[in-house]
C-alpha cells in the first residue's frame, strides 16, 4: 500500500474539473467582436431595432438594502398589499420568461418556488394571471385606442434623430460612454454606460447591454455609488429569436379562477381623468429630481406595515434604499427620489 | 439475506445480486408502504373535508387536485422531496457499504479480484435504482389513487394554461424523473458515508442530516453565492416542468448539478474504500 494516495487522485480531479469547466464558461465572454461604436451610434442602434419575435429567460436580481418584507400580516388593507407586492418584485430575485410574438402579442411569465404570475398581451386584449390565488384581471383596450396611439406617434423620428434627442438631453446630466462588450445570454453586445455627472444621486451608473447584431435591449444594471455589486440588475440568461408558439398568446382563464374585467378609461373616482393635472410634483432636475405628492396622501398611522418600515427621522418617515430614498413627512407628503434622505428632508 | 449470495461472478450478476437482496428486504418494503401512504392520505383528506382547499392553501397544488386526480401523485412528490424521500434514500444509500461491514459480509464480497470499485459501482447503481423507484411508488400511488377519487380530467398549469389527461399523465411523470435525478446526488453522498464506518445507523443518519442541512443552508439569504452548489438546490425545480410551454432548465441543471455530486463524492468514496483495511 505504498501508492495508496493515487487512490484518491480522481477526488482531487473532479473540483479541478469543475473549477476549470466554470471559468471557461465565464472566460469565454467577449470573444466575439463587435465592430467600434460611438454611444451614439449604439443608441441608434437600440432605438432602431426591428420589431423581434423571441422568446427568453430572464432573471432579475436586486440588493436595494431595503429592511426585508413580511410576508402575511393580517389586517392590511388591499392598498398596502398593492404596495408589498409592488415592493417585493422590485425587491426580490426573481426568474421568469418573456414571448414577444406578432407585432402586439407578447408574454411575460414571472417564476415563483410554488406558483407564476402571468402578464398577456394579445392585440387590445390583456389579461393578468396569478397562480397563486387563482385569479385573472382582463384588460380590454377601448376601440379607438389603438387610431389615437397611431395619432400620437404621428411625428415619427428616426432612429438617428431619436438617439440624437436623446443624447442632447442628457448630456448635461448624464456622460454616455460604451464600456467592454458583454456577454449577455450567449451573445455579445456592446455596454453603453449612463453615468449622472451629479454627485448627489444615490445612482451611480446605469448599463444598457445592447445586442451588437439585433439591437435589442439584453441587459439593464444600475449600481449605486460606491457599491460595486449592482443593486438591481434584469437581463436575459438565454435568447430565442424564433417566433414562439402563436397559441401562447391566446389565453382562456381556467375554470374556477376569479376574473375581474377592467376597461381603462371607465374608471370613475380613480386614476386621473385626461386633462386634470396630476397632483405629483417634480423637484429639481436630472438624477436629482424629486418626486413630491402633497400633503395628506398618506397617513402613517392607518398603515402599520408601511409604519414599521419606516425609520423615524427628522420631519417624518424615511425608507432609505441603496438606490432610492422614501420620505413620509409628519403632514402626510410623500418624497421619493433618488438621492439620499437627507436631500429629501432639505426640499423646501 | 445479503451474505447468502454468490461473491464473484461478472457485474450484472453482481448487480441483479444486489437488486434482489434491496427489494427481498422487508424494510425496503416498509419504506415504500411508508411513501405511498402519503399520496393516499394526501387524496382521503382532499376527498373527505366538507370544504375543499382554496387557492394557495396547505401543500402546492393541493387546490388542483380535486380538478384532476393526477396532481394528487405532483403535490405528493412535492411534499416528500423534502424529508421522506431523502430519508429513504439515506438508509439504502448509507447502509450500501457500512451494512456489510456491519455484519461481516463485506470481506466475502471482496474477494474477487479487483474487486472493490466493482463492488462500489454496483452499490451505488442499487442505491440509485432505489433512488428511482421511490418516486415511482408515490408516482404510481398517486395516479391510482387520484383518478379513482377525483377521475382523470382537464389539468391547469401554473401558467393559467389547461392541458388534457394525457398531457397532464406526461407531466407528473417528468415531475417523478425530476425528483428522482435530485436524489442521485445525496445517494453518492451517502454512499461515501457509508465508506467511512462499519455502523450503517451512522452513516444514514449523517446523509439525512446533510440533506436537511442543505436545505436549511439554502434558505438563508446570506449565502446567496453558495445556493447554486448546493445538491438540493433544484429539489423544488419540478414546478419548470408545470409550466406553459414546458422548461426544461431546472430538469437539466439538475441534472448536470447532481452529475457534479455523483462524481465527487463517488471518487471520494472510491479513495477511500479503495485505501482502507477491510477487517470485517
């Protein structure tokens, strides 16, 4: 038994394997090329992508370092749970798939452990489902909807003229470089950087990952300052440019499943009726901007979730995220923006 | 009994050997009638309650079944993946090698030439044979059990989408192959285990505890970076299966990812049984 250590060479061997097989699989990113491009050239190139059939997974990640979310408190309202939903798929990881198929039929499937939310998209025909507690929203879209969306796009830019605009308007807020061509689902696309040339923002940079031969959106990364993990990032993980099963898009709730029909633009009371100004403020400009709602939108005391939440701080309430900052002032006014909390208390 | 057979012989007869002790054993048996109470109790419950389960409510999918009988035989795989399955898995994977030491048998197996890596192949080929008809049991169970009590109908996915029987039949079949790819892993891990002792208790109660401990493990959001390692990190992937169309991403990784344990812990367990002085 003297070579008894050859014996457990195959033990040795395996992680080297492994190790070796995941950094070639990471490694290989970049290895095809992509010719030169300005970030004007790039945005051109996103703003001047064909309608795309395709079908793709896609996961999203964030660490936003919001305070983690109780699940199921009883006694809350439908408004709070809206709020925690909203809150929780912004917040949490999530896996899912999209189908874009003809040119107004698309699908979005979001993965949960037991159950999927569903979002359908069918001409003016939407629907909504949740597996989870089995029910349907379905949208239907008012007849002229369709000739007044056409109406409105009347002033059709160019790809080039629209990349143009674009750049015009957030050159004095925001420096657009192209970074390293990334790998992103299998494919290499070039990275057009938005860095707010602002340092009050809690941003810190933005990436676009844009698809080198189709121009199509695969990935969007927004870091915050001085953090070097992203804290919210949503790309594909693979990518289909085939058109996918038409029937995808035809979709029967199942029976026994609660479906609620909405029609937009019947709403009474709710939502804000054409014409009306909106009741949001706007405070400041660029990445500093703030967003205002008046006083007496909300009162802390009637929602104990979002109460516990909160920190107190001076002057109100404060939900404070890498990316994001939430300020509930003593008189029920709520300020968002992306900026630190500070900045928020210093608003008027 | 395990020291009755014939010690030599080519491999299938080794391994056709070793499959007849695994199912002549009475706890082999016992494991099975254990597995396949739960799809039954699962459907008495359902059938017998005055009001059935709401949507979301108890064990995933409960609320399907009384729609079409086979989600009986899905919610039933989803509700033993986690402990049952990998406790009986455990004990046959974890008893694989220490058992015949245990009970002397071990150095009658060896003395055909060359004799111990055969022996540790067929071994774990027992373990995973097992491995494979555990979740068949419950599979089989459920689907019996299911369509007597609530018949055999239309299925809804998680999607929204509704499949006939047929599709909902091929379904819960993947459903069953899923779960028993994700325990090829913890069989590999239990069969180094079983390497390491001559007391079988021992080495299935360490595999069970590293099972449960992998879980625990996967839940804490803090070792977000090790999830992806972890042999049960796809024990739950089965859902992909139920989805409109169907994804075969969780089936896959799994399958790649429990590769990675087979020949990891199958080459741990082949240095050390292969190094070790056999006495018993």
């Amino acid at each position: 038994m003297t070579r008894t250590w050859t014996r457990w060479l195959p033990a040795a061997a395996v992680p080297v394997v492994v190790a070796a097989s995941v950094t070639l699989a990471g490694s290989s990113a970049g290895a095809d090329e992509l010719p030169d491009r300005t970030p004007e050239q790039v945005l051109t190139l996103l703003a001047s992508h064909d309608h795309q059939p395709l079908s793709g997974e896609f996961t999203q990640t964030s660490d936003l370092g919001l305070p983690s979310l109780p699940g199921d408190l009883p006694g809350t309202d439908d408004a709070t749970t809206g709020v925690l939903t909203a809150l929780d798929l912004i917040d949490s990881d999530h896996t899912g798939r999209v189908f874009v198929g003809e040119q107004d039929q698309a699908r979005v499937q979001v993965f949960d452990t037991f159950g999927e939310r569903d979002v359908i998209v069918d001409g003016d025909q939407a629907w909504f489902y949740d597996s989870g507690d089995d029910t349907a929203t379905h949208l239907t879209a008012p007849e002229n909807a369709e000739d007044a969306e056409h109406t409105q796009q009347t002033p059709t830019l160019t790809p080039e003229q629209l990349a143009q605009h674009v750049i015009e308007a957030a050159d004095p807020s925001t420096a657009l470089t192209i970074g390293e061509n990334v790998q992103v689902a299998g494919r290499t696309a070039y990275d057009l950087v938005l860095t707010p040339r602002s340092t009050d923002t809690l941003v810190g940079q933005v990436s676009i990952a844009v698809d080198g031969e189709t121009g199509l959106p695969l990935q969007v990364t927004i870091t915050a300052r001085g953090q070097s993990d992203p804290a919210l990032q949503v790309g594909y993980t693979s990518l289909d440019l085939t058109a996918p099963d038409a029937g995808l898009f035809d979709f029967t709730p199942p029976s026994g499943t609660t479906v609620e029909e909405v029609t937009p633009g019947q709403h009474d009371g709710q939502g804000i009726a054409p014409g009306e100004q909106s009741p949001v403020e706007h405070v400041g400009t660029g990445w500093d901007s703030v967003l205002l709602a008046p006083a007496g939108t909300l009162d802390l005391s009637s929602q104990p979730v979002l109460a516990q939440l909160t920190t107190a701080v001076d002057g109100g309430h404060a939900v404070s995220t890498n990316l994001l900052s939430l300020l509930i002032t003593d008189d029920g006014q709520v300020r968002l923006g992306a900026v630190p909390v500070e900045a928020l208390q210093a608003v008027r | 009994m395990p020291g009755d057979r014939a010690a030599g012989g080519t491999t299938i007869a080794l391994l056709a050997s070793e499959l007849r002790v695994l199912l002549r054993r009475g706890r082999t048996w016992a494991m099975f009638g254990a597995l396949a109470a739960i799809p039954v109790l699962l459907a008495l419950v359902v059938f017998f309650s005055a009001s059935p389960p709401g949507p979301g409510e108890g064990p995933p999918l409960l609320d399907k079944v009384t729609q079409n009988g086979m989600f009986v035989s899905v919610t039933a795989l989803v509700v033993t993946t986690p402990l049952f399955l990998p406790l009986t898995i455990s004990v046959v994977s974890g008893d694989a090698i220490a058992g015949e030491a245990g009970l002397g048998t071990l150095r009658y197996l060896l003395v055909a030439p060359a004799g111990r890596l055969r022996l540790l192949v067929v071994k774990y080929a027992g373990a995973a044979v097992f491995a494979v008809l555990a979740p068949a049991v419950v599979l089989l169970v459920g689907w019996a059990i299911g369509s007597a009590l609530f018949g055999v109908g239309e299925a809804t996915l998680l999607s929204g989408d509704v499949i006939g029987p047929g599709g909902a039949l091929a379904r819960s079949a993947l459903v069953a192959l899923h779960v028993a790819i994700s325990m090829l892993g913890l069989s590999a891990i239990g069969l180094f285990a079983s390497t390491l002792t001559t007391v079988g208790v021992g080495a299935m109660a360490a595999t069970a505890v590293l099972a449960v401990v992998a879980q625990v493990l996967g839940q804490l959001d803090q070792l977000a970076w090790l999830h992806p390692w972890l042999f049960t990190h796809h024990w739950l992937g089965m859902m992909d299966l139920l989805r409109e169309p169907i994804s075969f991403s969780g089936l896959t990784d799994n399958l790649v990812l429990q590769a990675g344990y087979l020949a990891f812990f199958g080459a741990l367990a082949y240095g050390r049984f292969t190094t070790k002085d056999v006495l018993s």
